[in-house]
C-alpha cells in the first residue's frame, strides 16, 4: 500500500496493515491516543491527512 492508494480515511485494519503492525497494536496505540482517530458510530476510523501528520511528527 503507498501513499496514493490510500483512501480519505482508513479503517483500523487498513491502518494496521499500511504501518506493519498488528491490529491490536493499532487499537492499543488508538486508545492511548498515540493514534490519531476519529469514531463514527461504533467504527474507528484514522483520517489519512492526520496519520501521513502524525507519521511526520506535525500536527494538522
């Protein structure tokens, strides 16, 4: 998965797999808010702008 592949927002799982860790890991780092996040309902759900910020280590 690259950068253009990646939809507006991600679902954990897709998270996970574009960061190479597992996906409780992911829902873990997203609990303790080391992951940015937002929640919809009952779905989590990682907008691509906040993760490519967060993965820079800017904020947005």
């Amino acid at each position: 998965m690259n950068l253009d592949d990646l939809p507006d927002v991600l679902t954990v799982d897709e998270t996970a797999r574009y960061l190479r860790i597992s996906r409780a890991l992911a829902f873990d780092a997203i609990h303790r808010g080391d992951l940015p996040a937002i929640r919809v309902g009952r779905r989590l759900l990682v907008p691509r702008v906040r993760l490519l910020a967060w993965l820079h280590g800017t904020e947005v």
